[in-house]
C-alpha cells in the first residue's frame, strides 16, 4: 500500500476565522488522501475540532503578529525541530509572517515541497512607507524558499510575478470554495419584515467592523427596522461592545463560534468591510446560504460580488453609503430577494469545495 503524503499546515492562530476554515475545509476532506498536520500558535477552537478527528496538532507559543526578533528566532528554530522529526513531505503555510518564518524552515528541514497560499498581500495597504517597504522584503525574500505559490485572484497573481519576481509557472490561482451542500439558504428565500445583517470575521482593523457599525447606528438613529450580528472576536470587540451599549437587541456579538451554516441563513444580507483581502471565505459561505452581499470595493471581494447582481459594492471606510446600499434594500424587498437568488448560483457555478480541493491536491501530488 502506497503511503501517505505527508503534508504540515502552518497557521499563525488556532481559531474558526476564514484563513484558518481553509485549511479546516481542506482538511476534513482530503483527510483520507494525505496524512495532515497542523502547527499553530496554541489550542483553540480549530486545533479542538481537527484532534477530535485524530488530525495531530502542535503548538509553538512563541508565533506571534508583531515582529519580534527573539521571538521570530525561537518560533523559526522551533518550526525547524518539528519539521526535521516528523519528515513532511510538503509544508503548506498560510499567514504574511508566520508563512515567511514556516517557508524558511521548512527549506533548511529539507521538505520537498514548500507550498505558500497568499491570503491577501498586506504591504500594499500599509499605512506608512516603513511598513509597506518592511512586509515588501518579506515578501521577497520569502520568495527563494518557495516551491509553489496559491493565490486567489489576479490581481496577487500580478503582484507576485511583477513585483516579487515570481516566475509565472509556480504562481497558481485557485480561488476559495465552499461546501453548497452545507451551506445551503433557509428552506425559502422570502421577503423578510426586518434586515437582518450579519458579518463573519475577526474583530480588528483589517476587516474594519466599526465602518459597519456606522453605518448601522445611522439607520437604527432613523428607525430603520434592522439588526446586526458580528460573529467573530478581537482586539476591537471591546470597543463595539461599548459603542453599542445604546442599541441593546439590535446590535449583537456571538464571538465565535463553529455552527455558521445553521447561523448564517437566519440572516438575510452580509456586510464586509475589509481593508483587504484574498478572497474572504466568508463571503463565499454567505452567497451558498443565499445572502447578497455589501463589501469593500478591493481585490478578493469585488472578485466575488458583482455590483448589482449579487449585491453591492463601496468604498473602504465609507459608512455613508454602506448605510444608504442597506436602506436601498430594506425600500426594495425585491432586490434583495433577486440578489439572494444570483448569490446562490454564482456560487455553485464558480465557487465549490469539490474544485477548489481538487486543484490543490493536484499541487500536493505533482
């Protein structure tokens, strides 16, 4: 019997966000094709669901966001140790830092075959020149110890050959996809008395939800019959905690959890709106549950919604018209139920699991 590969996901944080319910889908999956491991900071949500599974799960405590030299210097040699004993055959990362630090470990183990996926490049959203030219040479420099780079759109496509140097046969765009039969709209998409918003993502300034809870308080200000569920946590969920303390019922925090498909279709319209992205799982999974979506007009997300088919587009950090596209719904009930309809479909045309965890494998074996 042919044995297993063995492949080593390397995460930043163990939880249910969308980066990490990537390497989760693919997982649960393909488990019975390839021999899955998994590295992160710590235990939490994800490494409790794949060890459930039998899925072996490590953790090095010293993997962190900031730059950190003495902790950079632990979590590379720490990665190192555990890539040498365990003999992977290909080490997949994902995150910008924690896949710089995954990728040159893995090469001086010796893996034969480093697998990036770019969830998004960070540096062309820096706020400062410092750190756009900082997470720019990471970037770079962690192009020489890649074998294969994923990408989920065009645009990083462009930006990992025209700009990082990538040659054009190891840069692949293989888009998220979600499960449809999972996934799936309440058991009939109606007209609904009241919009009920939800948004899926972690609670910090790159999915930005307090441009959202603008845009909502101005309306709920107006008597507009809404609500809005953050599902997600972070280092800003305080702050909105706060903010919303006025809007009792309205305004509501689940933090996170692991059932979105059964929270999602209780819902009817998802907002997110994001500094930047890849291309947001969570939005994918919105539109199979038969939700239009209003997003941020940047690569990832206006890959994925069309404005005026499956939902609407606007600018980053513009609550004004955030609020207004929400109001276009709440007077137009027809609109949203056609949007609902196209979202579902557009998914299961372009957007399935079954074709995403296809290409990849074929990555995996070749």
């Amino acid at each position: 019997m042919q044995q297993k590969i063995k492949i080593l996901h390397v995460q930043l944080l163990p939880l249910l966000s969308g980066v990490q319910r990537v390497s989760l889908n693919e997982i649960t999956h393909l488990e019975n094709e390839f021999d899955y491991s998994l590295v992160c900071s710590n235990e939490g949500p994800l490494t409790e669901v794949l060890s459930a599974k039998g899925i072996p799960c490590y953790s090095i405590p010293q993997f962190c966001r900031e730059l950190s030299a003495s902790k950079d210097l632990k979590s590379l040699i720490n990665l190192f140790k555990l890539i040498r004993a365990k003999n992977f055959d290909v080490v997949h990362t994902h995150s910008s830092k924690t896949g710089v630090l995954g990728r040159i470990a893995a090469k001086f183990a010796g893996v034969p075959k480093v697998i990036h996926t770019v969830h998004g490049y960070a540096f062309p959203a820096a706020t400062s020149k410092k750190s756009y030219y900082l997470y720019f040479f990471m970037e770079w420099l962690a192009k020489y110890f890649t074998d294969e780079l994923i990408v989920l759109n065009e645009k990083d496509r462009a930006i990992a050959i025209e700009k990082l140097g990538y040659t054009p046969k190891r840069v692949h765009i293989i888009p998220n996809g979600v499960d449809t039969d999972k996934f799936v709209p309440a058991l009939s998409i109606r007209a609904a008395e009241q919009i009920n918003i939800i948004m899926v993502g972690r609670l910090w300034p790159q999915k930005d939800p307090k441009t959202l809870f603008l845009a909502v308080k101005k309306l709920l200000d107006e008597n507009i019959n809404i609500t809005v569920t953050y599902v997600g946590d972070g280092e800003l969920m305080e702050e909105l905690n706060t903010l919303a303390a006025n809007y009792s019922g309205k305004i509501i925090f689940l933090g996170w959890k692991d059932n979105i498909a059964e929270i999602l279709p209780q819902h009817n319209l998802f907002v997110l709106p994001s500094l930047w992205e890849g291309m947001p799982l969570a939005i994918l999974e919105a539109m199979s549950c038969g939700l239009p979506c209003l997003v941020t007009n940047i690569p990832g997300n206006n890959d994925l919604v069309k404005d005026g088919y499956n939902g609407f587009l606007f600018e980053v950090a513009d609550h004004e018209k955030l609020s207004l596209l929400i109001k276009k719904y709440c007077q137009n009930p027809d609109v949203l139920l056609q949007h609902a309809e196209n979202a579902r479909s557009y998914v299961q045309k372009h957007y399935t699991l079954e074709a995403r965890n296809k290409a990849v494998s074929k990555i995996y074996r070749g």
